[in-house]
C-alpha cells in the first residue's frame, strides 16, 4: 500500500473491546458494493473480531458467527445486503495463490475485508480504506487505537464521515439511532434520528454540489437556474421564514462548510391522503402563502458564522433554462419526436416574449417548490403554522402567482378543477384584504403563464429523473402534468406558444377535451 496516497485519516480511542466493536458497526455504514478494507495490526490485536462487527452489521445479523479466515484464506456472506468477501493473507506467499483460489470473481461487485493485506499489496485497490488496530495499554487494559485511512478517491469519503461524526457528537446527537428517510428528486439526502429519551430530529446531509460544466455565459446549469449550491441557503430561508411567523423546521444544529444540518422533525402528515387533496389543508396552505406575498420581506438574510445570504432573482435567464428543459429532455427522448433548430429558435424566443412581463412585476419570496411532498400538516399549532414548509433552499426573488401555481397545480397529486378554482380565490380574497394594490385580472395572466412555464419545465425534469438518473416512478405524473400544461396554453396571453405545442407535440392534444 502507497502511504503517499492517504488523503485522510482519522484516529479513535476506544476503550474496551464493545467500544472497538461499535467503531467497526458504524463504519459499515459508509461501506457498499466494490469497496476494500485491508485490516492490519498486530497478531491478536483484535483484526478478526472487528471484521466480525462490520459483517454483522453490514448484514444487520448479530448471530453471524464470522470466524477467522485463516486457514480457509477466505470467507463469503450472501444475502439482502449484497456480498462480503473477509480474506486473510498471512499465509499467503505468492499472488498466484489468490488466482487459483478464483479471487477476481469472487471479490466482484463485494465489500472485501482484508486481514494481512501487506502480504499481497499487488492486489490491493488504490482506492482502499486502511483500518490499523495498535495496542493502547495507557488508556486500559483492553483499548485500541483505531486509525482509519482513506486512499486515493476513498479519501473524500472518509472526511465526510469523519465530518458527520464529528458534527454529531459535538450537537449531542452521536447515541441518536438513525434511519434513511425518503428524500426528494436531489442529490440530499435525510435521515431520522432518535435519541433514547425518545427526542426526534431529521439529519440533513447536503454537502456544496460542485458546479456543472459551463452551458451558457460561461455559467452552469444550477448557476443560471438559481438553484442553491450549498445548505447556506436552506439554513437562512428556514429562520427567514420562521421569523415571518411561519412553520419552516427549526435549525437545531448545523455545519455550514461541511454541508450538514440537524433540524426539526415536523413529522409525516401530509396534505393529503388516498382519495387526493384534503381541502381544508390546501385552503390553510394557500392562505400561509397570500400572507407571505402581502409581506415587505429582506432580500438579504442573516447567517450564523456572521456571514449572509442574498435571496437570487428568478430572472428571464433562469426561466428560459428551465423551460429549455422540455427540448433537451422531453421533446426527443420521451416524446421521440425531432424539432428543428429554427423551431427550437421560435419556442426560446415566444417563451421570453410570454416570461419577461412577469419578471418585471413586483417579486417575492418564490419558495419555488410549495407543493404536496413539501408541505406537512401540524394539528397541534394554530393558523397558518399548521402548513409546515420543509423544501425551499431554491428560494428566489418572483412573482407570486409561481407558488399558487405550484400548489394549484400540484405536479404529485391532482388537483380537481373546482379546487383549483377555489384555491385561486381564497389567495385573492386574502391578498385583496391584506393589500388593497392587488390587482386579480394581471395576477390570473401571470398565473397562467407560470404555471405553463412550470408544468414545461416539470415534463422536462421528470424525462431527465428518468433517463439520467435512474428514476422512472417520475413517468408516472407526465400525464397530470401535461394536462396542467393544456389548460395554462388555453390562455390568450399563451395563443402563439400553444400553437407552437400544438405543431411540433400534437400529441399533447389528443386527448383535450
């Protein structure tokens, strides 16, 4: 192994043989598929018993006896949990030995734990995790030291576990039980935690996204579509909106630079239930929303380490893009239909001419994505703090019929017409009571042109969830999202670009009544 190649490295006491187990248990965690850990020490420092603790915790099977490898050279679990190889070479001499033994095909596609890896290194990854156990007589009789290396591309692994666990402890959260929560369609992920006295909380692991190759102006997609790079973002909207009286989850603890966040569990009911919609809740949701809007609110907000953060412009630049999602993903991919460089001219050009009135409105906080799997209903508060609001990092600065649209024309669920309808007049009767400058007939054409931006938009995403990533449950929602689309080109202010629709993706119209 090249120790030149150790990018990180991480050291623990731990003080008794469970402590030591406990270490192996939760690094199994950071484990998959391809992964190899070479285990080294000294002869009974305790390699094979925290190999042991890794396969019982991979498999989640605290009865797998593990034995040691050492006359067999190695060992292989099967089941739900993939494939663990556990080799030991101290009695190997010569690679050809591992050869004859099958080892190419038996460590493909496995977790490989290695006791002794310095007796064969020619096989060892260069990406690899390195734990090395020693003898800590000075802390106890039965301590270890664990010093645990990340080499080559298992580097950047490694401190971001080291990070969290660290992040953990020092919030007081580091005996939490945790589990993987469903996330959204982004690269964050979320986990719940529960503490033994029973306190709950959800993890936010969203490190910064690195930006993309530049596509336009010398600037990536995310930068061009506003969309946030980092947990700075959610942090400061979460207090911003809190601080506005709303129900957005409370910052327990966070780690700006590492991209991690403790925030408040605000549970799992939702706005709706099997039958659709809860009506009741979608009023309570739009009635948080016209109250937002009726507000003068910062465009710069307050951060913890000193630092602040400036809600983006949801301008012109950022509306296009998205838009352009629909040519890019949708038109030839899903709908397998061809446009020509002069009609995809024509679209971008209609489509800015439709877009530039509303960026030219007043603006507001645009939550951006105000819709059912990001709303949760809380019984036990009063008023609009029964909505609470867990997605909104993307927050930018646009006009408010964006978030009634995204509620009004739920992308998960559908909205029947009568409470779109209804939902719609609830927002202007608030705004009209709050402010009496609100003005329905302009705020009804700017309705439908982003909601129709919006649902353009979607359809693009949910073609690229599917064929980019890997996520085709996102089909499933095309045809209420098409529907959303007819209705919002059924506007005069949208003739042209309904007729460009209609030319070039007919087939969104075969079954418009």
């Amino acid at each position: 192994m090249n120790d030149d190649a150790t990018q990180s490295v991480w050291r623990i006491e731990a003080d008794s043989e469970a402590a030591t187990a406990a270490i192996a248990a939760d690094l199994a965690s950071l484990l998959r598929g391809g992964d190899v850990v070479a285990l080294s020490g000294e002869l009974g420092v305790g390699k094979t018993a925290f190999a042991r603790a890794l396969i019982r915790a991979i498999a989640k099977d605290p009865t797998i006896e593990a034995p040691s490898p050492s006359f067999t050279l190695m060992q292989v679990y099967e089941g739900d949990f993939g494939k663990i190889v556990h080799a030991d070479f101290y009695r190997i001499e010569a690679v050809h030995e591992l050869a004859e033994l099958g080892w190419e095909d038996v460590v493909q596609d496995a977790i490989v734990l290695v006791e002794w890896p310095e007796r064969s290194k020619e096989i060892m990854d260069a990406d690899h995790l390195d734990v090395a156990l020693s003898y800590a007589s000075e802390i106890g009789p039965n301590a270890r030291m664990v010093t645990i290396s990340g080499h080559g591309a298992f580097a950047k692994r490694l401190e971001a576990f080291k990070s969290l666990r660290e992040f953990l402890r020092q919030a007081g959260w580091d005996d939490a039980h945790r589990a993987f929560l469903q996330g959204d369609a982004s690269s964050r992920s979320y986990e719940t935690m529960r503490k033994p006295n029973g306190e709950s909380a959800i993890l936010m692991i969203s490190p910064a996204r690195p930006d993309g190759p530049p596509i336009r102006f010398g600037r990536s997609y995310s930068a061009i579509a506003r969309l946030a790079e980092s947990i700075r973002a959610f942090v400061a909207v979460a207090e911003g909106l809190a601080a506005q009286g709303f129900s957005a989850p409370k910052i327990i603890a966070r780690d700006l630079d590492a991209g991690l966040a403790i925030v408040e569990d605000l549970g799992r009911e939702g706005l709706v239930h099997a039958e659709g919609p809860i009506p009741e809740r979608y009023e309570w949701a739009i009635e948080a929303l016209a109250i937002l809007h009726s507000r003068s609110l910062p465009t710069v907000l307050p951060l913890s380490d000193g630092g602040t953060y400036r809600i983006p412009p949801y301008d012109i630049d950022a509306l296009l893009i998205e838009v352009e999602l629909l040519l890019d993903w949708y038109v030839d991919r899903a709908a397998k239909t061809i446009v020509p460089s002069g009609a995809r001219a024509v679209f971008i050009k209609l489509w800015r001419h439709a877009l530039n009135e509303c960026c030219t409105a007043g603006t507001t906080w645009t939550l951006r994505d105000f819709h059912s799997p990001n709303l949760l209903w809380l019984p036990g508060r009063e008023g609009v703090q029964r909505v609470g609001m867990i997605d909104f990092q993307d927050c930018v600065l646009g006009h408010p019929a964006y978030d009634v649209a995204s509620l009004a024309q739920d992308a998960r669920v559908t909205v029947p017409d009568e409470l779109e309808l209804r939902l719609i007049a609830s927002y202007a009767r608030k705004r009209r009571q709050l402010d009496e400058s609100f003005e329905m007939t302009s705020f009804a054409r700017a309705y439908a042109i982003l909601g129709a931006q919006r649902a353009t938009k979607i359809l693009g995403i949910f073609a690229r969830l599917d064929q980019r990533d890997g996520k085709p449950q996102y089909l499933a929602h095309m045809p209420r999202v098409q529907r959303y689309l007819l209705k919002g080109l059924r506007h005069p202010a949208l003739q042209d670009i309904a007729r460009w629709y209609a030319t070039h993706l007919p087939h969104l119209f075969a079954n418009d009544a």
